[in-house]
C-alpha cells in the first residue's frame, strides 16, 4: 500500500475515533444536562413558580389526598414557590432499583433549607440518552384553623373554613402564610414552611380578634341605646325606668323635673367564649336631676345623684351587620 493512501486510512481513522470521542461526549454531556435527573426538579420548579399546579402534579406523578384544593394552582401555588430564593439543585446520588435522589437547597425567610426528590430512570430516548422522573407520591396537606371564623387567606387567596378549620393539599417546598383581615375580626398572620412530602407540618392557628371597627360600632349602639333610654326616661318622669340604671328615693318628687343623662359611657370588650362573640358587662355612671320634697319638712329642693350601673348585652354579627341586644333584668 502506498504511503498516500496509508496517510489517506490513517486521517480517516482519526476521523473516526474523533467522531466518536465527540459523540461519547455529547451523550455524557445530555445525560448531565437536558437528560439528567435535575432536568425533571428544574421543570417541577418552573412549573411552581408559574403557577401551574396542573403541570407540576404531572411532574412530580403525585395523588392529591382528600382535601380542600386552593394551593394547588394560581396565585396560592405561585406565591409559596415566590419565597424560595438562592436555589441550588446538587448532583443526584444513586439509590438501588434505578433510582436517584436530587437534592435542593434554598433559602426562605433567611433559613437555609433543603429538600430531597426521588426519581426513577424510566428508559432511553434514541438508544443513547436517558429519561428520568418522580418515582409516584402523595402530596403532604396543611390544616388550618380559626377561631370563631368561618373564612381566612392563604396565601393572598380568600378560603372558606367550615366550622373553623379545613385542610389544604399543598406542593413541596414552599411557604404559606394564612391570615384573617375582616372588616369586624381579624388575626395576625401565621406561617408554615412545607420541605417534604412526608415531614410533618404544625397546624397553622389562626387566633382571632375582635377589630377597632367592631369595637367602635358595638360602642356607638350602646350609646345610642343608652341615650334612648335617658330620654325616654324622661319623658315618662320614671326615678326607676325601664334602662340599666335607677335612682331610689322615700321623697316626693316634682313631676316634670326628672332629667336624665349618661355621664360616663361604658368601654366595649369583645371576646371569644364558648365558640361565639360576646361583650363583656358594661359598666358606666348616669346623673339623675330633679326637684324633690322633704318628706318631713315639705322643703322643695334640687336632687342632683349620679349613679352606677351594669348590664350585659347579646352580640350578633352577620356580614356587614351588626346588632347589640341589650339583656336587663328587672
């Protein structure tokens, strides 16, 4: 064989062997890459962050339990996701039975955290590169309660909570915070942190409280209850009416003169008991002014008493309604 055609052979071995070094190459480089195992956890964590809670479920091949759907797509789904920041998906390490487990970590609220995927090689896509995905699970749920309440917020989204509790499927990792900012009760905001499927996550308790706006209309009924009452007081000329305060008196007094006025107006408190909102006793002073006679002299001269008194009321709250049902005892 001449030297030419041995230099001609030998180029295109080289060829070769290069062509194939190169295609080794790219295998191993799509296998670490669009074919690796994180490839499935970064789409997961796409799919999170946009929102899209039927793409991620599909991902993750996970079965949601008996629960109230809320997180799961939307704004509640896309603001948990929204609080992981500084995200680093670490190499996968092997696990028997073709198995893989990805971990992650990230940081929420300033606490580093981490959690684990486990995946599965589920077969090779022409001949040479592999396809990963979730092995199959369940997603973990989070129960929320509120006293007294009936509704709260998730995440920026309003939830109903019968007989004050519900339980949320919720995706992995991610941050919910629940709150209650009614017009007339509210409760300051609690969160919970989810890393896993299978951790355990502490109830949220929302404990709910009477607002200023309810405070402030409860008082402004009772007010005008009270000052009702007064009038009403006097124009029936009564020492002894049918209102939460009286005066006692063995003196005749002039008919015409009674006049009575509320002197100081009870400060409203408003509690949870016994699975209902109730006022706490109203204590307040009123002034009675008269012109009596002295039963043994006959002098006419000016009563002028102020006096204590007390009563309880039934609160209703329905919507943006409020009513205050005085309860007097005769």
């Amino acid at each position: 064989m001449s030297q030419a055609l041995v230099r001609i052979a030998a180029g295109w071995l080289l060829g070769l062997m290069l062509a194939v070094a190169g295609a080794v190459v790219a295998v191993n480089l799509v296998n670490n890459t669009v074919a690796s195992p994180q490839q499935p956890v970064r789409e997961y964590l796409d799919a999170l962050q946009d929102g899209d809670g039927g793409r991620a479920l599909g991902l993750l091949r996970a079965t949601v339990p008996p629960s109230n759907a809320a997180m799961l797509d939307g704004t509640g789904l896309q603001t948990a996701a929204s609080r992981l920041t500084n995200v680093e998906i670490g190499d996968p390490q092997d696990r028997p039975g073709d198995q893989v487990v990805v971990p992650m970590e990230y940081t929420i609220d300033g606490s580093r955290l981490s959690t684990e995927f486990l995946l599965e090689k589920t077969g090779t896509e022409w001949i040479f590169f592999n396809t990963w995905a979730f092995v199959p699970s369940r997603l973990p749920t989070l129960d929320i309660t509120v006293v007294n309440g009936n509704q709260a917020n998730v995440n920026g989204v309003p939830v109903n909570m019968p007989n004050g509790r519900n339980s949320f499927a919720v995706f992995y990792p991610g941050e919910y915070e629940a709150a209650l900012n009614g017009q007339y009760f509210s409760a300051p905001a609690t969160r919970a942190t989810v890393t896993a499927r299978d951790v355990p996550v502490a109830p949220l308790n929302l404990l709910t409280q009477a607002t200023g706006r309810l405070k402030e209309d409860v008082a402004d009924k009772v007010k005008e209850f009270l000052d009702g009452c007064a009038a009403e007081a006097g124009k029936e000329q009564k020492l002894q009416p049918d209102c939460p305060f009286y005066y006692a008196s063995n003196n005749r007094v002039q008919d015409g003169s009674i006049k009575w006025t509320v002197t100081e107006y009870p400060n409203v408190s408003i509690e949870p008991f016994d699975g209902r909102w109730v006022v706490a006793p109203l204590d307040g002073k009123a002034k009675v002014e008269a012109l009596q006679q002295n039963s043994f002299t006959g002098i006419w001269y000016p009563l002028e008493a102020e006096v204590d008194f007390s009563f309880t009321t039934r609160l209703d709250v329905s919507g943006d309604a409020v009513k205050v049902t005085p309860m007097l005892s005769f």
